[in-house]
C-alpha cells in the first residue's frame, strides 16, 4: 500500500512539473514581454532596460531554472504591470472565487444525485427520460450562453437581480445556477448509470424481501455503492468547475482569479499567468490525488488486494 500511496505522489509531483514546464515555455515562446508590454513605439534603449529588469535578457534554459527555483521557495516572481508579487495578486482574488465555487459544488450535488437517484428508480419511464434529456440540455449549453440569458431574463427584463460585480447576496445568484447547469447535469447521468447497474445487484431483492422500501434499499444499500464511480466524476467535476469559473466570472465580471487570468493574458503579464494556472493545476492536481487514496478508505476490496498482491 506504500508502494501504492508513493507512486500516485510521484505521479502527481510529475504532472505539476510538466504543467509548470509547458506553461512556461508556452509563453516565453509566444511573445516577447517587453514588445507587447512598452508596444511597437518603445526604443531600442527601453526595450533593452525592461528585458534586463525582468531578467528577459538571460537564456531561456537559466529563466527556466530560476523559475523553478522560486517556485519551490513560493517566489512566483513580480507582476509585469503592477511590480506586486504575483501570488499576491492571485491570493487576493481568490476568496471571491470560492465563494463561487463551493456554493455551486454544494448546489450541483443536491440537484444532480437526487435526480440522478430518480431517474434511476423511474428507469425506461417518461420521468426517466425527461430528468435525463434535461441533463444533457444543461450539458449541451455553454456556460457563458446561460450567463447571458439569465442576465437577460432577471437583470435586463425583470430588473431583479444585480448584472455584475459583488453587491450583496442575491450577486451569487445568476453565476451560481450558471456553473451548477452543466455540473448538475454531470452528477445526474453518472449517478443515474451507477444506480442501474446496482439496482440488478441481489442485494436490492434481499433487501425487499426482508421488509425494507424500495427508497431504503436504494439509501442505505445502493447510494453507498455507488460512491466509487461518484468519487471518479469528483475529480473530473473539479476541472470542469474552474474552467467554467473563468469563463463566468468574466461573464458576470465577478472578481476572482478567473477574471485575472483573462485580464492577465490580455495584458501579456506573463508572471501573473503563470502563478494563476499554476494554482488552478495543483488544486486539479490534488483532487485527483484525494480521489485516488479516497479509494482506499471507501472500497476495503482495493485495501485487501493490495495486502495479498504484497505477500
């Protein structure tokens, strides 16, 4: 189980290190920081000061390691526009982000199990089908489509609710049911699938046999069951939700580290673009990693194999 446990830290420190690596070299290479910063009328003696303040004068192979230097010492480097620490600017936008996003994790989970669950028990029925063409709608939509006709409907023609920015409760409304679309229509397909397939299982005719209803077979016996291939869409739904958080938030010009990457690459503040898909790809990073060594907690037939695989 050791040998288990190491191999995914391994592997997750090596996919940090390709995403550093790539984002890296993806942006010294597509453009020069101090042409699309000071613009095509700087001089030659502008140009030359701001590459050898940013070290943008030094091999691409020694900025590399000095990068990866810092980044093991928590030094992410200076904004380009502003010349703040860039984890600074990133930490700052972040509360307003998870504020986001864990109301729309908890939103999407009681929307999409529960209908899933239904779908489930209704199967091949006329509910079945409707709870799953519903899902697949909110799959089908782009985020940034529902942000606009959420915003048409209940700030523009009813005048309810705030368009943009933070101005109280009711801010969370419209970018929370924006992301909670697509997320909700994921949990319900996969939980759906999971429950029918357990739902042929013996276990379902013995419990009914003993005198249990069929909502507590499917509570007690099933659900837990199907929390493996649940934990699975976990990791994944962890990608989609920051994807679609930078996308909505610069729908709703919500001010978090979505929003900050956009601006950040429009501004060609390669510093700050850096440290924020860095913070984005660990947090991906590591839920993979919690999901993978939930497995041993949740299914103790991995706990067993792995013991009698080591003997």
């Amino acid at each position: 189980m050791t040998r288990w446990i190491a191999a995914r830290l391994g592997r997750a420190g090596f996919t940090l290190l390709l995403l550093i690596s790539f984002t890296f070299f993806a942006l010294m290479i597509s453009a020069d920081p101090a042409l699309q910063i000071l613009g095509p009328d700087a001089g030659p003696e502008a140009i030359a000061a701001f590459r050898e303040k940013w070290n943008l004068d030094k091999p691409l192979w020694y900025r590399y390691l000095t990068y990866l230097n810092g980044v093991l010492h928590l030094d992410l480097g200076l904004s380009y526009r502003t010349g703040e620490p860039a984890i600074h600017m990133v930490l700052d936008r972040l509360p307003a982000t998870l504020a986001l996003m864990i109301p729309t994790a908890i939103v999407s989970l009681l929307i999409g199990v529960p209908a899933g669950i239904y779908a489930a028990y209704m199967h091949r029925t006329t509910a079945d089908r409707v709870t799953m063409l519903l899902s697949v709608v909110g799959l089908a939509i782009p985020n940034f489509l529902v942000g606009i006709l959420l915003m048409y409907f209940f700030s523009v023609r009813l005048g309810w609710l705030t368009p943009s920015g933070i101005v109280g409760w009711s801010s969370f409304i419209m970018p929370i049911l924006t992301m909670a679309t697509a997320e909700a229509g994921i949990f319900a397909r996969f939980t759906r699938s999971a429950m029918i397939e357990l739902l042929q299982h013996p276990m379902v005719e013995t419990g009914m046999a003993s005198g249990f209803s069929r909502w507590k077979v499917l509570f007690v016996h099933v659900l837990p069951n199907a929390a493996l291939p649940l934990l699975t869409v976990a990791g994944l739904f962890m990608g989609s939700l920051i994807g679609g958080a930078v996308i909505t938030e610069n729908v709703f010009s919500w001010p978090g580290t979505g929003r900050l990457l956009v601006e950040s690459v429009g501004a060609r503040d390669f510093t700050v673009v850096q440290t924020t898909v860095l913070l984005i790809g660990s947090t991906m990073i590591l839920a993979n990693l919690a999901v993978d060594l939930s497995y041993l907690w949740i299914d103790p037939r991995l706990r067993d194999a792995r013991q009698v695989a080591r003997r």
